[in-house]
C-alpha cells in the first residue's frame, strides 16, 4: 500500500518530465524488468489520458453546441476536401499523445526563463512573420513562441522557419540545441552539426546534451569515428549521459 | 477589454469568454483555412475548435499566461501548424529529444490503433461518469486543467492541499476500480 502510493508519485513525475536523468534511467529500467510496476504504469497512463479526453470533450462540445446556433457560414466557393480530412475523433485522440509529448514540452518549457529577459532586452519589433493571409506583424519574442509552438507541435519545419528568422545576437545555445534537435528531426543531418558544434563553443550549461546529440547526428552521418570521440568524452566526463554514450559504444563495436 | 485580461477570465473558468474569442475570429478562420488548405467547410470547422481547445489549454494549465502576440495569430499559428501536420503523413520517421529513433505506424496502423484508443477513453469517460462529482471534477482540474493542489483546494473548498491531495488518490483509486470491472464485462 505505501510502496504502491509512492510507485504512483513517481509515475506521475515521469509522465510530468520531473524526474532527472538518473531517476529516468532508473524508471525506464524498472518499466522492463518489474511486471507489477509495468501494468501499474500503464493503468495510470490509460486512465490519466482518458481523463484529459474527457476534459478535452467537455469543451468540444460547448463549442459545438454554440457552432449550431451560431449562422451558417456560406463561402462563396466551398472547395472539395484534398487534404487529409481532419475529422474530430481525430484530434480528440490526438490527446492521448499529449502524455508522452509532455517530456519534450516540460523540457522545452522550462527553459525561458533566462532567455524571456534577453528577449525584453533585445526587443526588435516588427518582423513580418506570418504568411499573407495574416496581415499580423510579429515580433522577435513572438518569433521564438511561435518556434517553440511549433517545436512542441512537432512541428520542425516550420519550428526552424521561425527559429532560422531570430536575429544572431538573439541565438543562444538553448536555441542552437533546439534548432539543432529539429534539424536532426527532420533529416538534415549536416545543419543539425553546425548548430551542436555552436552548443558545444558557447560551453554553457548544455554541454553535454550537447555532445550527445552532436554524437548522434555524427553517428546518423555515419562518421563513426567523430562519433566514437564524441560518446568517450560523454563517458570520461561522468555526465549524465555518460552511461547511454556507453552503451552505444558498446552496440558500436 | 484588453487581450491579456480575456486571458485572465479564461483562466479564472469564464468560459463564456472564450465563446466570445470563438465568435470573434470563426468567419476568419474558417475562410482562411478553407481557401489556402482546400478542404470543406466543416473540416475547416473542426480545425478552428481545435485551434481553440489548444488556446483553452494553453492558458488554464498556465502555459500561456500573457499575451504577447495577438490572439489571432497566436490561432492562425496553431491552425497553420495542424494543417502542415495532416500533409506531413509521408514523413514516417520522427526522433525524440532523447535521440532515439520514434517509427510513426502506417496510415492503416495507425488508424486502427486510434479507433482502440478511443474506445478505452470512451470507457474512462463512462467511469467518471459514474464516478461523479466532486471526484469527476477533482480529477479533471488536475489532470486536465493541470491546476495546482492550492489552487484545487480554493476551487473545491476542501480544508487544506493535503486534504485535496489524499481525495485525489482516493478518487483515482475508485475510478481505477470502476474501470477493471468495466473492462472484465467487456473481455
């Protein structure tokens, strides 16, 4: 009973991107090895995206209902459907998701703090950001919500679109690890280097994340030796990817 | 009244309000998506009380808390996002941060696993409907509104966040029983 109130706290920290790296090794181990936490696990998680459907439903339904009353809206030139209709079971379920974005979003969310105060610092308005069909003028710090929307939405060309717009004084490092992450998302393997490369020269707080993607990208490259220098660094240094680099170093071999 | 405190009475559970912002942008977004995406009116329609579910979201769990772009685009921006992932479909590969490879299911797959996952949320949507009040609501404005324990505390009046936090676990625990016994009968 106890131990079972404590499994549920942890998981809920897992599912809300709490935990730190080491308490997520050990979390991921445990889901392989320990049948009981496993199904507990995704009990929770079942039950926790059911809830948000339902929430998400409560609301989908007001606006509905209002959409009835509200006048028909009569276009001049109703075009046929071509794109992939978007039906609304569709993103209701998307919900479901949500639970297991949410360790990106955490990530991504909790990062601002010290770049929102650049921001207001660097503040240059006016950059037209939004297509024609939005007369809306955007600004920088707008430039990189919407980037990071986007980022969140696994958007990545549309989150490097908006990323690639910032001005150089306004890239930072979380910035070149991000862009870097999407350049890597999407395939574009040689841009996602140059951006980790600039993590790694800004030697802020991101070094080692830093490396272990820069690693990655090398490693999908198929630079295997860049990458092999990369991973033994992770590893010599104690990082906290310092185990996962073995591993792959290990698989490498 | 000035957009950041719409953003405040949304926040605050005026859910009127956020019909407002519905009526206020629908004829201009549904046209605009209309014409540049191609699709019908409805799917449009659907796209819109998406943009809007997110832009509700966004603000009650308090990931959006000023506005700093207009509400406008900040919809246009989640619409144009939507539309770009429904044509994404031939992108079959994703990564995570954590570097690992993520395969996306084919359409079929895909399709099919989403029409499982609604009926197990269907059925957790029945649970909390049995479930009821306060519990329904105790669990929706935590898991779903994302609200705090202080915050759930004022909301519900119980006497401290350690009261709101024993009744959540409580609650969680009759619906999990709701559920196993739902999903018996069903197998």
């Amino acid at each position: 009973m106890e131990n079972e109130i404590r499994d549920i706290a942890l998981i809920e920290q897992y599912l809300e991107g709490k935990l730190t790296t080491e308490e997520l090794e050990e979390f991921e181990v445990r889901l392989q090895n320990d049948e009981l936490f496993k199904k507990l696990f995704d009990q929770e998680e079942t039950l926790i995206a059911g809830i948000r459907y339902t929430g998400r439903k409560g609301i989908l339904d007001k606006l509905e209902a209002m959409e009835e009353k509200l006048p028909k809206i009569d276009l001049e030139k109703p075009s046929e459907g071509k794109v992939v209709p978007m039906r609304r079971r569709t993103y209701l379920i998307a919900i479901a998701a949500s639970i297991a974005l949410l360790l990106v979003t955490v990530f991504v969310l909790n990062k601002p703090t010290n770049s929102e105060v650049l921001f207001a610092k660097h503040f240059t308005p006016y950059q037209n950001l939004i297509t024609s069909n939005t007369r809306g003028e955007v600004t920088i710090k707008e430039l990189k919500e919407l980037a990071f929307l986007a980022y969140d939405q696994e958007n990545y060309t549309e989150a490097i679109s908006n990323f690639e717009k910032l001005p150089q004084e306004q890239k930072n490092e979380d910035i070149f690890l991000y862009l870097g992450n999407a350049y890597l998302a999407v395939g574009k393997t040689e841009e996602a280097i140059q951006n980790f490369s600039k993590v790694l020269e800004e030697k802020g707080d991101f070094q080692n994340q830093g490396r272990w993607f820069l690693a990655l990208a090398y490693l999908k490259q198929g630079e295997t030796q860049k990458a092999t220098l990369a991973f033994e660094k992770l590893v010599e240094d104690g990082s906290s990817y310092g185990k996962r680099a073995a591993e792959v170093l290990k698989e490498m071999r | 009244m000035s957009e950041n405190s719409v953003i405040e009475s949304i926040k605050s559970g005026d859910e009127a309000e956020l019909g407002k912002i519905y009526q206020k942008y629908r004829m201009e977004f549904i046209s605009w998506v209309v014409k540049n995406y191609s699709c019908t009116i409805d799917e449009a329609k659907d796209v819109y009380q998406l943009a809007i579910v997110i832009f509700y979201e966004n603000i009650i769990s308090g990931r959006l808390v000023e506005m700093t772009s207009s509400i406008k685009s900040y919809l246009f921006a989640i619409g144009k996002n939507k539309m770009l992932e429904q044509k994404k479909l031939a992108n079959k590969y994703t990564y995570n941060l954590d570097g690992t490879m993520n395969m996306i299911h084919e359409e079929e797959d895909s399709k099919e696993m989403a029409e499982k996952e609604e009926k197990t949320f269907k059925m957790v949507e029945n649970c909390l409907n049995l479930l009821g009040d306060p519990c329904k609501k105790l669990l929706e404005l935590y898991y779903y509104q994302r609200k705090s324990m202080p915050e759930i505390t004022e909301i519900l009046g119980y006497k401290n966040a350690d009261t709101a936090k024993n009744q959540k676990y409580k609650c969680m625990k009759r619906l999990k029983k709701i559920f196993e016994k739902k999903t018996l009968n069903v197998v």
